[in-house]
C-alpha cells in the first residue's frame, strides 16, 4: 500500500496508509481486539478470517486480555508474522480513563514487538470502531504514544504503519502527524 504521508521519527520512519491491515507484509500487525480475545467484527473479523482457525485456537490458550493490555501470536495465513491483540476501552464519555488505556494499547503493543525483536509494526484505529473513542482524539494518543515511545527506546521498532479504513481516519492521523511537527 503505497503510504499517504511518511514522517521520520528518531530513526524510524512512520507511515499512514489508507487500506485493509490484513494486507500487511509487517513482522505484526495490531487487532482490535475484546477481552476474550476470541474474535469477533470489525478488524478483529478480518485479520480472523484472513489467518484461518489456527488463529483462534492460539487464542484460545491465551485466557483472555485485560483492557490496555495486549498479546502476541503467529499471524498463520496472514503476510503479518505476527498479530498482537491489543483490547482496546469502550469510550464511555471520556472520565473513565479511556485515554491512559488506549495510549497502554499502543504501548503494550510496543512492548511485546521490541520483546520479540519484530522491526515493523502496523496498526489499526484501535477502539474508533464499535468502541466509539472520537477518532481525532484517538489519533493524538495514537501518533503521540508511538513517538513518544520510540524516542524511549531508540534503534528498536524501525517501521510503523497506521493503517487507516477510512480516509477521515486517515486525515485525522494526518492532522496528529502535523501537530506533532512530524512533518
Ligand atoms: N483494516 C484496517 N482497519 C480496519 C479494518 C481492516 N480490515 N476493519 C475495520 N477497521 C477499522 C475500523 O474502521 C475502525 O477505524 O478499525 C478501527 C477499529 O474498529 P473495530 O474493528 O470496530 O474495533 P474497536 O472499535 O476497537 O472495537 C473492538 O469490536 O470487532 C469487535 O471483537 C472486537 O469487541 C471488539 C470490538
């Protein structure tokens, strides 16, 4: 998928995309997961259908996840090595900490690919969907949390993807981009 826009950060370089995650040739790519972690519409649905059964019955020797937290499995048929589910919160007003553990999905998400020493790393909207955060704010935290973490741990995650179903979605990580002098 040819990116909409590319910004560098430290040294590694950012990309937006507009498209579907399933089709990402990345060491992993993030699923918008629920707490089961066993599947479900949205994202979840596809990155499911596109890896087959073996997915599932990985997932189900994870015993769940709590919201913010994520974890890794192979990616199966999927051109992604690996999926990292990370469970996104239900917005529900904003009071509720729903910032703190959206940005702890991307962290986590950060976390388990440096573990593995995976170079390349796509994400979806997490929680824009059926979860209702407001995409623009999503999009800061989103943007904010990877930059800030990067430029933590220098010289690990080489190559981020946001991949973006909607070109609202997009344009909001765009915006996110540009306020945070990305480019
Ligand atoms: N590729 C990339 N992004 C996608 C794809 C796809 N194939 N399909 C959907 N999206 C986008 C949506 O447009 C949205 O911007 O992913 C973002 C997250 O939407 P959801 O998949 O609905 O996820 P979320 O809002 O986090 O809700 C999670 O929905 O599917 C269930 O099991 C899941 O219960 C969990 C809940």
């Amino acid at each position: 998928m040819t990116p909409i826009l590319t910004a560098e950060a430290g040294a590694a370089r950012l990309d937006i995309v507009a498209g579907d995650i399933t089709a990402l040739d990345v060491d992993a790519i993030v699923n918008a997961a629920n707490r089961t972690l066993l599947g479900g519409g949205g994202v979840d649905g596809a990155i499911h259908r596109g890896a087959g059964p073996e997915l599932l019955a990985e997932c189900r020797t994870l015993g769940g996840a709590a919201t913010g937290d994520a974890k890794i499995t192979r990616g199966y048929r999927l051109p992604a090595r690996h999926v990292i589910h990370a469970v996104g919160p239900v917005w529900s007003g904003g009071r509720e900490g729903e910032d703190d553990l959206l940005a702890s999905c991307y962290r986590r998400a950060l976390a388990l690919a440096i573990e593995h020493r995976l170079t390349s790393l796509g994400f979806p909207a997490i929680s824009t969907g059926a979860y209702r955060f407001p995409p623009e704010r999503a999009a800061r935290i989103a943007v904010g949390t990877v930059v800030a973490e990067l430029a933590a741990k220098p010289g690990t995650v080489r190559h981020i993807v946001f991949c973006c179903f909607s070109d609202d979605i997009a344009t909001h990580h765009r915006n996110a981009f540009v306020e945070l002098g990305l480019c």
